[in-house]
C-alpha cells in the first residue's frame, strides 16, 4: 500500500499515513456513529439511543488506528500518542486523517 507522510507543526514529529483506505476500513470507521440500537415495542413506536460524544471519540480513534502507520517510525500506541500531542498536531493529524477517510485525494464518484 501506498503511504505518505507529513511533519506535525509544533512537535515536528513524522507521521506516516496511508494514502487511501479499502471500502472495508471505511465501514469499520463509520461504525461508531451508525451502530444506533433501535427498539420497537408491542404498539410499534421505535426507540433508539446513541451517544453522539461517545460514538464520534470512538469513530476518531478507529481511523487514526486505521489510517496512521507510524508515529517517528515507532508503530506502538499510536491513538493514546496521538492524544497525548499538542492540540495543534493532533488537529493537524485529525485532520490529514479524514481527508483520507473522506478521499479528499481523489474524484468523488
């Protein structure tokens, strides 16, 4: 697979990133948000019940644990790293991160 990487603007730290996700790594980041249980009862009314917080930090961590390779080469936690950084770098690698997922780099279909 085809990776690229970028420099983080405060910590200047190399991030490697792969180019482009299967349709299968999409799925798996989208899951958190659309992974809604919905209960009917007996007179047919729906119920259904979603943490949006909870599903969007989970949703962020599935596709920096996706699409982010290495962090300075070192392959090990990445996500808890990536949360560790500066808030500038994190929103600087958040953001490289859902140009992939999104595919930013190519047509839309």
């Amino acid at each position: 697979m085809k990776t690229k990487t970028v420099i983080t603007p405060i910590g200047k730290q190399k991030i490697e990133l792969k180019e482009w996700i299967t349709g299968g790594e999409y799925e798996e980041i989208q899951k958190p948000i659309t992974n809604v249980k919905l209960l009917i009862d007996t007179v047919g009314t729906a119920k259904g019940e979603i943490n949006v917080g909870d599903a969007s930090q989970k949703s962020t961590e599935v596709a920096i644990r996706t699409i982010v390779i290495s962090i300075d080469e070192d392959t090990k936690d990445i996500v808890k790293k990536v949360m560790e950084m500066h808030r500038d770098d994190y929103l600087f690698i958040t953001k490289a991160v859902d140009n992939i997922y999104k595919g930013e780099n190519f047509p839309k279909p």
